[in-house]
C-alpha cells in the first residue's frame, strides 16, 4: 500500500501512520522524525532544518524533497510505505507523483483528518507537556497551524482531484480511528 497522510498537528498522524505501516507491513517514514533524529545527531541535513522547525516553519522543499526520494528509493520501500507528514506543499506533492510515475507505482490514497480545532489545541497542549518538544509551545502551535491551513491544506482538493482523498474522523479513541481508516482502505480496494 502506498499511501500518504495529511492532517494540521496534533490531527494523530503519527500515532495511526505507525499502526497502518504494521498493518500493511510497510515502513512508516515520517518526515518530522528524521528531522528531529538528525538535529539531535547534529548532522548537516539537521542544521539546515533546525531553525525553520524551531519557528514552527516549513523546512524547504529542496531539502526536503531530496530526502524523501532518497528514503523512497530504499529496498524496504517497494512493496508500499505509509508517509507521515509529507507532503506538505503542492510542490512536494508533484514532486512525489512524478517519481512515483517514473516508477510505475502511483500513490493509492491519501488519508485526510478531520479534527476541529479546539481539539487539535488541547491534544498539541497535552503533547508539548509530555514531551517537551519545543515547537508545541503554544505561540509555535497557532503559527503552525496557520501554515499548515495557507500551504498544506490546499492537498486536500489536490488530491480529491485525482480521486485519492479518503477523509478519516480522527475524533475518537486511537483503536476506534484505526479501524475507520482500515475499513475505508478495505472499501477503495474492493468497490461495491
Ligand atoms: P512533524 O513532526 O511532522 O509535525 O514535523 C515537525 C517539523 O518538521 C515541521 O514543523 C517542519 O518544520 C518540519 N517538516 C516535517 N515534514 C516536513 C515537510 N514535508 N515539509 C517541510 N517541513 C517539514
């Protein structure tokens, strides 16, 4: 299966794009945990992306294009991967198609979450306590909030125009949102 994820912060993608990759037993590549792994490792891909993501911006899209295709171009990834996180732009997004054509093996869906937004701010203020994670500070939240609404939701219609969208309701306990997303994958593949 290959698939990808999109959703404002907090929407739950991390926690379900781990559950579906075991499911389908493919990787689960989340971009913002590569990211996170190479600034604690203080390597030159982490460097660059620090400052954006400290401000809660988007790293940009050369650098991170540049390193999904090479995470996509590894063997464990032939058989479908679930992307968490990216793309995040339209640019990544064509980008993304492009390479998966040239391969032969185009996307199957892209999974959308729906939260309100009085719930993502309770789940991201939860998140930055338990975690520490710098970029859930509440100032850092809204701003990636609005950046997610300005450059990343405009994939929602990228992808319903070619027919790839299924909207998930991420409301609700994590066993609960798995199975919708899993019952609404079971019904692309297998129409009425
Ligand atoms: P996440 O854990 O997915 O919320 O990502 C944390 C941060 O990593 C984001 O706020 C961005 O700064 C950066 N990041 C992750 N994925 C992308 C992407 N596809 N495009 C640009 N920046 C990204």
């Amino acid at each position: 299966m290959r698939l990808v994820l999109l959703g404002p912060p907090g929407a739950g993608k991390g926690t379900q794009a781990a559950r579906v990759a075991c499911r389908f037993g493919t990787p689960h590549i989340a971009t913002g945990d590569i990211f996170r792994a190479n600034v604690a490792e203080g390597t030159e891909l982490g460097r660059a992306a620090q400052e954006y993501m400290d401000r809660g911006d988007l790293v940009p899209d050369d650098v991170v294009i540049a390193m999904v295709m090479e995470r996509l171009a590894d063997r464990d990834c032939q058989a479908g991967f679930v992307l968490d996180g990216f793309p995040r732009t339209v640019n990544q997004a064509e980008a993304l198609d492009r390479s998966l054509a040239e391969q032969g093996s185009p996307l199957e869906a892209a999974l959308s979450f729906d939260v309100t937004e009085e719930e993502l701010l309770r789940r991201l203020a939860g998140r930055a306590a338990a975690q520490h994670r710098a970029d859930d500070a509440e100032q850092t939240i809204r701003h990636r909030l609005e950046v997610f609404a300005i450059k990343t939701r405009p994939l929602i219609d990228y992808y319903a125009h070619r027919g790839l969208l299924v909207p998930v309701d991420a409301i609700g306990p994590i066993e609960v949102v798995t199975k919708r997303i899993l019952v609404a994958l079971d019904g692309r593949r297998r129409p009425a």
